[in-house]
C-alpha cells in the first residue's frame, strides 16, 4: 500500500509480547509478516521508523524448557537470552525480503542515566536512520534485573520517542485501545481521544497486564500522557488488525490517540523520564519550592534554597528535587558534586547547583519553556 502523504515522518513503533505470540508464547509469523511488511512499506516511502520489540522471553519459552524449581531472575535471564537470537534473526528474514537492513540494539535503563551516553546513543540512531537502517531495540533482559529493569518496553519506547524527538509514537497492543470500562453494562466503548491534561479517564481503565509481558494500560496511558505534553502524538492500537500503520499514518481514526500539545526543549524531556535514575536528591525549603513553581519566572535551584543533600552524586549527574515534606516535585542535572553540595548549603550569591536549562519539575502546567532562563532563586 501507498500513502500519499504520510502524517508522520519519524516514528516508534512499540510492538508488544502478545502482538507477536501465539497463546501458547510462540513466534506468530504470520502477524510478523503483516507489520515487517507495513514498516518496510513505511520506510521505503521515507518515514524513518525505530522499533522497540518484547518477545524475547516469550521466544525463549517456545525453544526451551526449564523447571519450575528454576529461580525467576535466571529464568528470565537464559530464556530472554536465548530467545532474543530468534526474535531479531525472524526480523532479519523478514525485513530482508523488502530489500530493508536492521541493526540490533539491546540497552538496560543505566543507558539513559549519563547525558553523555544518552547523547551517544542517540547519534547511534541517528547515523542508522541516515543509512536507512531500522533499529530495532529491546531490553537487554540478560542483565536488566531489579533497578535495572524498565517497567516495560512501553517506558523503554518512550524513552526512545523522547530522545529521538520523532512525531508519533505508535503502541501496538493485543486490544483496540482504551476502552471506557466506566458503564456498569451494555457495550464498551473505545477511547477515540485523550487531552494529556485530562486526568479523569484513568478512572475507567482496568490496571491489568498482559499474559506474557509485563506492562498494562495504565503504564500505557501513563506514557501517552507524558509524551503528549511533550509534543509527540500517541497511538495506542491492535497490533493484530490488518494494515494498522497504514491506517494511522493516513489519519484514519484507528484505536487511541493522545493529543500533542506544544513540543518541548529535549533537556526537558531527558528530565522528565528521569524517575528512579537519580543518584542522589535534594530536600529544599517552601521558599525555593514555590519559586521552582512558578508559572511566570523561569527560576534556577541555589545553594541558599537547599536545606538537606542526601546520597553521593558528582557534578552531571541526575538528582531529585524533593519538597520538605519528601515529595517529588522534580529531577535535573546537578553542577556540583554532593560534597561541594554540602559546603554551599545556605550560602548566598553562588552559582545554581541546578540551572532552569537542566531542571524538569512535575507539574503538567510546567513543562513548556519560560523565559528568562537565567532567574535564579
């Protein structure tokens, strides 16, 4: 199929575990084929495509048994490991019939907590889309254990979409989309539209997870809103319908669509999605708190507004904000190290331990650009 004029010209595309397996937890070729087909169709048009892929342990399952005396982490280990070789030699095969090169990138959630490195690994998918490469991406579950594991590869897709500031992410479930489950009876209906603003259709979805995966509609959602008040449209679709991207990058109404609002500084989004990758936090007084709230100064985080440092981080790394009363209110990129931290603490006229350009604080009325970055408290 031939689309004319594409909605999107970069996507994530986020595939899940029962998308691509059957009930029993085998590879569903059949359905491999059908999106392989539409995403080299896709990319042949020119829209640049990164695919984010479970089924590695699903794969795993269906070549090898283990006993159920197997301890869960090597379990997921040896199967993830050695079901990962089937999944991306399936996708090679597949693709490889549209004349389409893949790349193979496997990563663990440290891979985002060093600027540095998150920069290297967008140049790594930069450089594989300017060849015309798919990457096709997954979590590396071999070492990905306790804190090092994502959610789900629906946080991991995120992660991707933000840093690679792409125009739509596109979530491939075994279910049509979000469905208003409010109605005590009758007929359940699809969420056409969700405003990232709005917080009341949480209330109708099922916290439920997927037989073989690990993610469910309210990480989903979760995602979609956040990516939406970035900038990025997100779909949330059945993966199993025939010729699903086509239909959304036609602008047909297809599953659940989030709506972009105005985009967002990309420091602002790395930021965002730094929960649980912190290496230390902050606690700061009511003084500081309400100036990081403001909505009309673009306000700097001083030595003066910290009461308390807790943790060892060193200067480039990420640490939480937190209120005195312990809340999150948000995450940046720290100027000093913690001890250096500790020196300054209440000293007036010194350079922000954290400027507003490397600050995100949670609030979804802050998260556009202000001016006047240089303000500090």
């Amino acid at each position: 199929m031939y689309i004319h004029d594409p909605v999107y010209r970069k996507i994530v595309v986020k595939i899940g575990t029962n998308v691509i397996t059957t009930p029993s937890g085998e590879l569903d070729q059949g359905i491999l084929e059908q999106l392989t087909t539409q995403i080299a169709r896709l990319r042949n048009q020119g829209v640049e495509v990164l695919l984010v892929s479970s089924g590695a342990v699903g794969a795993g399952r269906s070549i090898l048994t283990l006993p159920n005396s197997y301890p869960p982490v090597a379990r997921r280990q040896v199967l993830s490991s050695t079901g990962q070789i089937r999944l991306i030699n399936t996708y090679s095969d597949l693709f490889e019939r549209h004349g389409v090169l893949i790349a193979q990138i496997l990563v663990t959630k440290s891979d985002f907590r060093d600027r540095q490195h998150y920069l290297n690994m967008r140049t790594c998918f930069t450089s594989l889309l300017q060849q015309g490469i798919i990457p096709v991406i997954n979590e590396n579950d071999a070492v990905s254990v306790t804190e090092l594991m994502f959610t789900d590869n629906d946080e991991l897709s995120g992660l991707i979409a933000s840093m690679m500031h792409v125009d739509a992410h596109i979530i491939l479930s075994h279910v049509d989309g979000v469905f208003d489950l409010s109605s005590s009876g009758g007929a359940q209906q699809i969420i056409r539209e969700i405003d990232p603003d709005d917080q009341q259709f949480q209330r109708s979805i099922r916290p439920g997870k997927s037989e073989f995966g690990r993610g469910g509609m309210l990480t989903k959602c979760h995602i979609g809103q956040k990516l939406a008040r970035f900038g990025i449209t997100v779909h949330i679709a059945n993966g199993r319908t025939p010729g699903i991207l086509y239909d959304l990058l036609s602008g047909k109404p297809a599953g659940t669509k989030f709506l972009a609002q105005e985009r967002t500084h990309g420091r602002k989004q790395w930021l965002a999605h730094s929960e649980g990758m912190e290496k230390g936090a902050v606690i700061i007084n009511a003084g500081a708190e309400a100036a990081l709230r403001s909505p009309t100064e673009a306000n700097s985080l001083l030595p003066v507004g910290i009461e308390e440092v807790r943790g060892s981080f060193y200067k480039g790394d990420i640490i939480k904000i937190c209120s005195m009363h312990g809340d999150a209110i948000g995450y940046g990129m720290a100027r000093y190290s913690a001890e250096e931290t500790r020196k300054l603490l209440g000293h007036h006229d010194q350079k922000p331990l954290i400027h507003y350009d490397y600050l995100y604080i949670n609030s979804a009325h802050h998260d556009h650009e202000r001016r006047n970055p240089e303000e500090t408290l």
